[in-house]
C-alpha cells in the first residue's frame, strides 16, 4: 500500500464545503479524503479541513505550488502526517 500523505488547510473561507475542497485539491492528484472541520454546536465551518492523497505525487505537486488560493482566500497549509 502507497504512504497517504495529509495536509492541514487553514484559512478556509466559510462557504467551502468538503467536496469544494477536494475538488480544488483533485487537480493536484488523487485525493483520498478532505473533510472540511464544523462546529457541532452552531453547524458553521471552523475555517480549517484536512486532505490526503493516495500517492505521494499529489502531496508533492501541491507543495510544487508556492500559493494555493480558494473563493479568493490564500489557503494556509502545513504537513500533517500521521501514519
């Protein structure tokens, strides 16, 4: 089985649902999960998701990109490993 690779995404403008964000980031490589976080009390986004990759080829195309930008919002991203 290939290594998954997972980013944190911050930053995340409120309209951005989970499947925008795997959308934006399937264009990097196969995405094997992006979960936008919500508050559970009040249902609006916390601002901030996760997204993992199949392959290390779309972990690294996407830090191949200097900036990543979604409805207008630079995204803030940072590894996140955990295996």
């Amino acid at each position: 089985m290939s290594k998954l690779t997972k980013f944190f995404v911050g930053n995340l403008p409120w309209t951005v649902s989970s499947r925008e964000l795997r959308k934006y980031f399937a264009s990097f490589g196969h995405v094997a999960t992006a979960d936008v976080l919500f508050d559970h009390s009040t249902g609006l986004s916390k601002g901030y998701g996760f997204v993992q990759f199949s392959t290390t080829g779309g972990y690294e195309s996407v830090l191949n990109n200097d900036k990543h930008e979604l409805d207008g919002q630079t995204l803030v991203l940072k590894t996140a490993d955990f295996q």
